[in-house]
C-alpha cells in the first residue's frame, strides 16, 4: 500500500469538504506521486498536463524549489482547489485550459498521470506532437498510465474507471502500443516501471525522451 498523502501537502489545500479530503487521500494512496516526483529534474520548468487538484505538482515543487511548475487542466472546479493550494509561493503555477495555452514556454520535463487513456488515438497524437514541441531536446516526458496486464488488476481498473466517468469512452493501450505511439514523436522510450505491486491497478510509468530531431508532421 502506498503511504499517506504527506502533511506538507494536505495542509495546502486547507479548508477542504468532506468529497475534498476523501478524493485527495485516495487518489495519493493510489498513484505513485513519489516514484514520479524521483525521476524529474531537480530544476527546471515542468509541465504537468491534466493536473487535477494538483497534488502531484505541489509535491514536485515543493521538493526542489529550483523547479517552476505549471499545472494545466481542463476542469474548472480542480483548478480552483489547485490555484487555493498555490497562493504565496513563486515556483508553481496552475492555469484553466490545455497545453495550447502554453505553447509559448520552452519545458525541461513534461508529466501525464492517467490522462493517456482518457484521450483517443486522434487526440493523443495531437497532444504528444504539442508536448514534443515545447520540450527542450533531451527534456523528459513521464507518463503514468494503465497497463492490460496483469489482466485482473486491468479488469479492476476498468471497473473504477467506470464508475468515476460512466459517459466517456476509454482508450487502453498496451505497452507495445503505447511505445510506438511515443516514438513517432521522437520520443525515446528509456523505461517502463510497473507501479501496481501492492495495489490492485495495472498502473505503469513510461520514461521517454525528447530526441534532437522534430518529429515530422504525422
């Protein structure tokens, strides 16, 4: 089991509503927020795209304050729990929208946690030709996403995706699919660590990184 949210973060988003505190502690004790924050870089800018509540942002900048963050999502009632826990520190910032409205900045690293699935392979490419476009050759891209194996612990996935978002459509790809989807964005794939030991999700986090050349219009 994955430890508690830290007090140093929790206490950000003081005052919190019941629904508030109960997501934010599950989603902690359900995401690899630490393995994540470990293979950044310890300064730099860094985008976080689908950023939610911005717990994994907070933790980011908070850990090494050479870092400027940047969390981007689409939903307006995270945000504004996000940009309450930001107030009075210069390295973090959360903003409404997509990573359209960013494309003016230059990142040294750019992380996805369970956004991939949500978006189809139209929108996924759209997404990874921006992202590649606005990180620095050699800047990392970590995403975390489910896996379909082991496939019991994908069908549990399944299940709580689909009690949490009963209209979407969901878009799982395996680890070979999701490989060749990042390297036609030039991005080198230089880990996959499987993040589920102990919890009944088939989470894993892919560690690409941004080659020299462009990737061409796909």
């Amino acid at each position: 089991m994955l430890p508690k949210i830290p007090p140093e973060i929790l206490r950000l988003y003081q005052p919190l509503s019941p629904w508030e505190s109960f997501y934010l502690r599950a989603r902690w004790r359900l995401c690899p927020f630490m393995s994540i924050e470990a293979l950044l870089p310890p300064g730099g800018k860094v985008l976080d795209f689908g950023c939610g509540y911005g717990m994994l942002s907070n933790l980011i900048s908070l850990r090494a304050p050479s870092r400027h963050v940047q969390g981007v999502d689409l939903n307006r009632n995270r945000i504004a729990v996000a940009k309450r826990s930001a107030i009075d520190r210069d390295n973090i910032d959360f903003y409404l929208g997509d990573v359209n409205d960013l494309m003016v900045e230059t990142f040294d690293a750019v992380v996805m946690t369970d956004v991939m699935h949500h978006l189809s392979d139209q929108d996924s490419r759209i997404i990874l030709r921006k992202i590649s476009s606005c990180l620095r050759p050699g800047g990392l891209l970590v995403i975390l996403d489910v896996d379909r194996r082991p496939f019991w612990k994908f069908f549990f996935t399944y299940l709580v995706d689909r009690c949490l978002n009963p209209r979407s459509t969901l878009h799982y790809r395996s680890s070979k699919r999701m490989i060749t989807l990042l390297k036609q964005f030039s991005f080198a794939v230089k880990g996959i660590v499987p993040v589920h030991e102990g919890l009944p999700l088939s989470d894993v986090i892919y560690i690409g990184e941004l080659e020299s050349s462009s990737p061409s219009s796909q």
